[in-house]
C-alpha cells in the first residue's frame, strides 16, 4: 500500500511568486517621452481576471442550485456519512441475520455489505447482484424471501441481509470448528471474513488469516466503528444464552489463574479474546470430564498443545461442546463415550503454554461462553 512520497507543493509560495510575476514589472522612466503612452493588456488582465470572472459565475450557479451533487459512492473511501448509505431501519433485520452466531455482529455485517457495495445495489456486473453482491449459484443456497412480500432476491436488501447472515454463520462454524481442534489460530470474527473473501480451505491451508484476505479484513475492520455507533442509535432487547449450573468441575481445584474475556496474550502479546478460562493446578493432576458425552477430538494442536473436546449433545436445541487443552498425557479416544466425572487427561503445559494449568472452554451451538456460570461448584 506505502507508494512513493508524493511531491508537496506550497501553495504560499506559488501566490508569492505569481505575484511577482505580475506586479514587478519595471517602473515608467519620467524622462521618456512614451510614459503616457497607453500600454497594452498586462498578465493580470490576460490571465487572472478572466480566472476571476468564471469563478464569479460558477459560484453564482451553485448558490442558484445548492451546489454539485455527491460523486456516487464507490466502496471504498468514501466519506458520506453511515445514515446516507443506510436506513436505521435495517438494524433490526442485521440483528436477526446474526442472532445464531453472537461473533458476528450487526455492526460486522452492516461493515461488510458496505465493503462488498457501500449498500448501493447498482452493479454492472451481471454475475452479481444487490447490496451483498450474490452470485446465481450462492443465492440458491443462501436466498430465501425472509421479509414475506412474495419474492426472493438478491435485490431485495432484507433478503440480502439474511442471507449473508446466514452464509457468515455457516462460514464461523466451520472455523470455529477448525479452531476448536487447533487446526487455524486467530479471532473467528477475522477467520470468519477471511473464510468468506478467500475460501475455507485457504484458511485451512495458512492455518491462520491468509494474505490473501487481509485488504478485505482491514477494509471491513476500518468501518467498524461508524456501524457500531449506527447500531446503538438504533436500539433494540437482545437475547442472552441462558446457562446452566450442569457441569462438573473438570479439576479438583477451581483456581481461576486468567478469566474468560479480552486479554494481552501472555506469549505473543496480541490482546485477543481469551475464549476459556485458566485453571491453576500442578503437573499430572487429573483432569476429568465435566458432563457425559462424546469424544469429539483428542489430539495434539500446535496452540492448544494435547487438547480434547467432547460433545456432550444437545439441551434446548443447543448444542453444548466442552474442550480440555495444555494437558500433559490424555486418556481417551476420538469417539469414546465418557460420563460426568471420568479420567480424560492430566494437567500439562503443551502448546503455547507458561505453566501447567487448564484451559477449559465452553461452547454453545458453536459460540465460546464464559464456562463459570456453568460450573457447579460445591459451597
């Protein structure tokens, strides 16, 4: 992105030396007989007064008219403010399109769409169309006539919103799948956009954010912040997971060494969120599994070190996921059933680890939850 330093010029300087050009000419001798001599045009009368006088009308026609209309926006760079692009109306649908998948939020998708299209559905492109930029072939699968008026269309801005909603959920469970078992490593909310600008499988390939992605994740980071502030304009109840106090404390001691939350990572310094909760406990203590369920994955991670997850099925139509990482041995198998209470693992310091101790997660239909207030803990 960094180019050459362009070159600067000074206006100050270039007024100065106009001037010069066009006040010092040389002064009348009094003892030539032409000094009354009427003289020619001068620069100024050439060339500056001419200037003025277009000046003049043009500013006259614009008062007459309230002024050039706004260059139409083109996605990028554009300085027109977030009401000019998008009814506060629409808020409410960008909620509902990312109420399944909470790392997503309105602002992020609102973001999106306007750098797919800065929410203008005027394209030359015939292969995509509306607010969302929908090609035929994704539409088929994301389309629906989610606002009831008899037709599903790209064109249709409710429409393109859920169904990006829908697309954007798809592409964060897969991610959030591959990051569950320590495939990629990064933000979901970065490795969900990345996933839809360059493909799941070149996330899977990188292991992390692609190169090739990072310009549409900036671009869409960089617009933040305006939707945000348009989503609080707008405000509206939103809905909370409910928990559950049903899982077993998964080591003897609930020592809490760094809580569930945005944190400055204590080995690459990045400040991310801490999708887990840390507890303290020594060398080989014995790790154990929080509720029956399914082995899911039980494996070595290069973040995670030994790690496991379990799959511990569904309560409420949501799915509830616990996963065990930094354990120095582990003691079951992909696809062995456990119950409340057995042996999985010790504790260790494998992966991107500074002690031993626990990172324990807590995931529902996909989404990383504070895992406290599912524990039971005995008084």
């Amino acid at each position: 992105m960094t180019e050459g330093t362009p070159l600067i010029e000074d206006p100050v300087a270039d007024e100065q030396a106009d001037a010069e050009g066009v006040f010092s000419q040389r002064s009348p001798d009094p003892g030539r007989s032409d000094q009354r001599r009427r003289r020619g045009p001068g620069p100024f009368a050439l060339i500056v007064a001419p200037g003025l006088v277009a000046l003049t009308a043009v500013s006259a026609f614009l008062a007459m008219n309230g002024g050039l209309s706004p260059a139409p926006f083109d996605g990028a760079g554009a300085t027109e403010t977030v009401t000019s692009k998008v009814d506060g109306s629409y808020v409410p649908w960008l909620r509902r399109a990312t109420s399944d998948c909470p790392v997503i939020t309105p602002a992020v998708l609102a973001a999106q769409i306007d750098q797919l299209s800065g929410w203008s559905d005027d394209t030359s492109s015939l292969s995509e169309q509306g607010i969302a930029r929908f090609t035929k072939a994704r539409w088929k699968i994301w389309g629906r006539d989610d606002d009831g008026n008899g037709r599903s269309s790209p064109r249709d801005p409710v429409d393109a919103i859920m169904a990006l909603g829908r697309q954007d959920c798809s592409l964060l469970r897969e991610v959030t799948a591959l990051r569950t078992r320590g495939t990629v490593n990064g933000e979901l909310v970065d490795l969900t956009l990345a996933a839809y600008t360059a493909g799941t499988d070149a996330v899977t390939r990188a292991g992390r954010v692609p190169a090739t992605a990072r310009h549409f994740l900036d671009a869409v980071k960089g617009r933040l912040p305006q939707y945000e502030s348009l989503v609080r304009q707008n405000p509206e109840p939103s809905g909370r997971w409910t928990t559950y106090a049903i899982l077993s404390p998964p080591v003897g001691t609930l020592t809490v060494t760094s809580p569930f939350g945005s944190r400055k990572h204590p080995l690459t310094g990045v400040t991310k969120l801490h999708t887990g909760v840390d507890f303290g406990a020594p060398e080989g203590a014995q790790v154990s599994a929080a509720r029956e369920g399914r082995v899911e994955f039980a494996g070595m991670t290069a973040a995670y070190g030994n790690r496991v997850v379990i799959d511990h099925g569904t309560i409420e139509d949501k799915r509830l996921e616990t996963t065990y990482s930094h354990l120095s041995s582990i003691q079951v198998s992909q696809g062995q059933s456990v119950s409340a209470g057995s042996p999985i693992g010790r504790v260790g310091s494998t992966g991107l680890s500074t002690g031993p101790h626990l990172h324990f997660e807590v995931l529902v239909n996909g989404q990383y939850l504070d895992p406290i207030p599912w524990l039971t803990v005995a008084n």
